[in-house]
C-alpha cells in the first residue's frame, strides 16, 4: 500500500508485517489505533525526522537507512527512512510489552 505525494514530502510505504499487526490490535479491541497511525503518518510526510510535540518519536539506528520509533500510548510503531528516494517504510507495530527484539531482526531486513 502506498501513497504518492508532491516531491517535498515523502512517500508512505506500508509493509506487510506491519499491517498484519495492525490488523491483529483492531480486531483485538483496540479501534482507535488506526485513526492515531493516520495521524502520525501525517506528520510524517511532511518531515520524518523532526520530533513534535504531538509526535514521540526517537532515532534508534542511523546505520545504511535510519530507523525511527514512534510511541502510540502503548504501542510502538517503527519506521526506515529511505533519504534518496524520499520513502518512510512503515514496518512494524507491536506493544511496548514485546521488547525491541524484533528490531534486531528488522534491521537485518532486506526489502
């Protein structure tokens, strides 16, 4: 699922994992999670890097592509910011509970 966008923001890029995931917390009650995603993606595309007051957001590698978590109450979402071509790929959300373990396996991810 993607979205195009003028040349000044960033194209949003969804990954499987990670809407397989929000899949899950919807149906598992959680209704509001979707519309908070919305607007995160939001101030995303204007700039990903820029920490706001409405956006919790913290770098956590800035190895070949910089990945950035974002805090959704208690979840996390986790995006990669491709600079050159100007994509957030939005990979991941879990609770804050599940630990980072996952991030280990993400940044050894190959798209």
């Amino acid at each position: 699922m993607a979205n195009k966008s003028p040349s000044n923001k960033y194209q949003i890029i969804y990954g499987k994992d990670f809407l397989k995931d929000l899949k899950n917390i919807i149906k598992g009650g959680n209704k509001k999670i979707k519309n908070k995603v919305n607007e995160i993606v939001l101030e995303l595309k204007s700039d990903p890097h820029k920490k706001r007051p409405k956006v919790d957001l913290k770098l956590i590698s800035s190895k070949s592509e910089a990945v950035y978590r974002v805090r959704l109450g208690k979840y996390r979402l986790i995006y990669q910011i491709e600079e050159k071509e100007k994509k957030i790929y939005i990979t991941m959300i879990f609770p804050r509970g599940r630990g980072y373990q996952s991030i280990l396996n993400l940044l050894r991810y190959k798209r």
